[in-house]
C-alpha cells in the first residue's frame, strides 16, 4: 500500500495498488464496451435491427466487445425455411484496428500503474488490472450467449488479457524506461557476472531478433502503402458497390468503421499477396501477385479493391519482401553486433569462407526471425466470417512464414553484402560536402 500523491505534493487517501490497478483496467473496459455501443445504439435508433429491443442491442454490443479483443463465437446458421437444421460455424475474423482500442486504453493504465509503484511492487498494480478485465471478459460471455451464440467461457476470460496485456505491459515499460527495472532485476549487474562469450552472443541474437522486425515493418508498410494504391484505383468499383447496397446514413456509417477496423487485416492480406503466398476470401479461392483465382466474393465495397486475373508483372511485387530483407541486412551491418563472423575469422583464417558463411547464416537467422514474425501476423489477421465459404479468410499463416523467410533471407544477403559499399559512397559524400563547406 502507497500514499498517492497530487501535482501539489498533497497526500491522498492511501489505496492498495492491486486496487488501483482494477480500477483503471475497469475504467478501460467500460469505455471500450461504450465505444462500440455507441454506433450500434446510431442504428437503433434510426430503426435498424427490426425493432428489436434494448436487451438484444446490449448481448449485440457485448458480442461485438469480445470479438474485437480475439474471442471467437460459436454459431448456429439457419439453413433455410425448408429445412430445420442449423448449421454450426465459428466466426473468428478478428478487426484488428478496433483491438487497437482496448490496447490503446490499457497502454495509458500501465503508464499510470508504472507511475503510482515502485518497481519491486508494480506486479500487484499488473495482477489487479488483469483479473478485473478477465472478470469482465466472463461476465460479458455468460450474460450475452444466446440459442444462436454460444461464447466459451475459458475463452472470454483468457483472451482479452493478450491485448490488453500487452498493452499494460508496454505502456508500463515505457513508463519505468527499461524491461530489467519493470521486472525489478538490474540488467547491467546480471550481464556483468555473464562471461564474454554469452555477451557476445546475446548481443548477436539480440541484433537479429532487432534487423527482423525491421524487415517485418518494412515490408509491412510497403505491403500498406500497396493497399492505399490500390483502393485509389479501383476507388469507383468500391464505391459502386458501396451505393448498391442501399443502406441509411447510419448504416453506411457502421458499415464504414467496420471496414475501417479490418483494414490492419487488409494491409496483413496485401503483404501475404506481395509475397507470392496470397490470401483467400473463402474456401478454394487464392489471390497472390503470381495469380488470382477467386470465387464469389461477398457485397462488402472494400473487396472490390481486389486485384483479378494474372497480372502481368505481378511477379514484380515479390522484390518488396526482398528490399525490406536489404534493409534489414544494412541495418545489422550498421549495429555491429556480427560477432558470429568475428568468432568464424578467428577460428578459419580463410576470410573468404569466413564471410560468405557468417553471411549466409545472418541471413537464415534474420530471415526466420521475419518469417516467425509473418507467421504470427497472419494468425492474427485471419480467420472465419462464420458463412457458408467465408470460413477461411486471410493468409495461409505457414506458406506466408517460408515465402517470407526465403525473401527476406536473400535480400539480408544482399543488403549486409553491399553495405560497406554504401557505406564507403556515404563516407565519400560526407568529405566531400565537409571540403566544400571549408572552403
């Protein structure tokens, strides 16, 4: 327990920080939850949901809540009129640019948490903040489960808490300014009892594990720039289908922000298409820069973004994996942690063997870091609508593992091989502007 202090200097009453820390997660979780009624309540009342009552509207709302932070639903089709079977299906399909809420929301409760503890104490703020929002997660599922909606339980209860964890988590690290002191273990006194070898390795792997995500987010914001580009162009079939289906201000304004939540989603589609591994919009159906083949696609305006047909230079857009893996390879040349090659010098004095082998095997490391790093964003990203083919969406998350970890492996190659070069053309500009500067 802690005193909690003002700007001022004056003592408040004391709280328990386990306390503390339900309060501010609970505080996120409410506003979460009013953040997604709200445009369903825009809906009601302007006479959607077929005048349904505000029970259903708020078991609506509570099924959007759990589906925004990973949960998936269990749920019964109905056939049709002519037959009474039901049909079940998951939907899964996470908008993971609506989880940015929740994860935005428990990002400033660590902070806050990170603010009011000390560091040998900030794990009772965490504990608090994790067990209210997984309290919340079980009773939002068991008061919102219909005949036609089922919610696991364990599920509701353990899932938000990967968002929302992470977000406590990283907000709290940002916060206490270190991940030794968030854990409350002074990291340069642990290093200095490790020998010079386990530094040297731990550097090394720290150094590729850092060059992944920077292939990763490279390619990732290329794979976003791809699908700006491409929705600019095919903008009025977008729009075309947006205007056939009719609908009410405010539906077209759901309709919108939905759209707007699986646009992380889309931007997770476009690198698997850059790729060559593609990405399905239901069963049988594969689109990818080396070829489409697509099926029915439903009346949802953002699809008709989507490229068809062999394209004949499509094969082009698997570079971009390949500069993303260049960049990552000049970066780890930058950080100067090779201490895989420096240990190869000293054992094989042929310095030719010696590089070629620590950069072949710099870029297997980087190059399954990217890879594992792909294969994650892809399980996030896809999953099942629920309907009929709809029930494989997105990115086959192994394929797009290899064909990135291949990519990204060979541009490594390239990049951390041309940057002396590079570095050299640099170091050549800099003189020459330095000259010219002095004279």
């Amino acid at each position: 327990m802690k005193l909690k202090a003002d700007q001022t200097g004056n003592r408040g009453l004391p709280m328990p920080l386990w306390l503390q820390g339900a309060l501010e997660s609970g505080q996120a979780a409410v506003i979460s939850a009013a953040l997604v009624l709200v445009p369903l309540l825009a809906v009601w009342f302007s006479g959607g949901f077929s005048g349904s009552g505000v029970d259903v509207l708020a078991r609506l709302g509570g099924q959007a809540w759990l589906i925004i932070h990973g949960v998936p639903l269990s749920l019964r089709v109905f056939l049709s009129e002519a037959s009474s079977q039901n049909v079940g299906s998951t939907l899964s399909l996470v908008p993971l640019g609506l989880t940015l809420i929740p994860f935005f929301l428990s990002w400033r409760a660590g902070r806050r948490l990170a603010r009011a503890s000390y560091t040998d104490q900030l794990w009772q703020a965490l504990l608090g903040a994790g067990g209210i929002y997984a309290a919340f997660g079980l009773a939002t599922a068991f008061v919102c489960q219909t005949g036609d909606v089922r919610v696991n339980l364990l599920y509701a209860t353990l899932i938000p808490l990967i968002p929302v964890g992470l977000g406590l988590a990283i907000g709290a690290r940002l916060e206490s300014g270190s991940w030794s002191r968030l854990i409350g273990v002074e990291a340069v006194d642990w290093i200095s009892r490790t020998s010079q070898h386990s530094r040297w390795a731990g550097s090394y792997l720290w150094s590729v594990v850092r060059a992944g995500f920077v292939a990763i987010l490279t390619a990732f914001a290329l794979a976003a720039v791809l699908l700006s580009v491409d929705l600019l162009i095919h903008w009025a079939d977008v729009v075309t289908v947006f205007e056939a289906l009719k609908v009410d201000p405010w539906g077209a304004a759901v309709l919108t922000l939905a759209q707007m939540g699986y646009l992380p989603n889309m931007a997770v589609f476009s690198l698997a298409w850059l790729s060559g591994a593609g990405f399905s919009i239901g069963v049988g159906s594969t689109a990818s820069a080396l070829g489409t083949a697509m099926g029915p696609v439903p009346a949802i305006p953002v699809l008709a973004a989507i490229p068809s047909g062999n394209l004949a230079f499509g094969a082009v857009a698997l570079v971009v994996p390949v500069l993303a893996g260049a960049l990552a390879g000049w970066w780890f040349l930058r950080d100067g942690e090779n201490h895989f090659d420096e240990w190869l010098s000293i054992k094989i004095k042929t310095r030719w063997l010696t590089a070629a082998a620590s950069t072949l095997v710099l870029g297997l490391a980087i190059g399954a870091v990217a890879g594992i790093l792909g294969l994650v964003m892809a399980w996030m990203a896809g999953g099942s609508a629920g309907l009929g083919r709809l029930t494989e969406i997105g990115p086959d998350p192994v394929q797009l593992a290899i064909y990135l970890a291949i990519e990204v492996g060979i541009g490594v190659v390239i990049g951390y091989a041309a940057g002396p070069w590079l570095e050299r053309g640099q170091l050549r500009s800099f003189k020459e502007t330095f000259s010219a500067s002095h004279q």
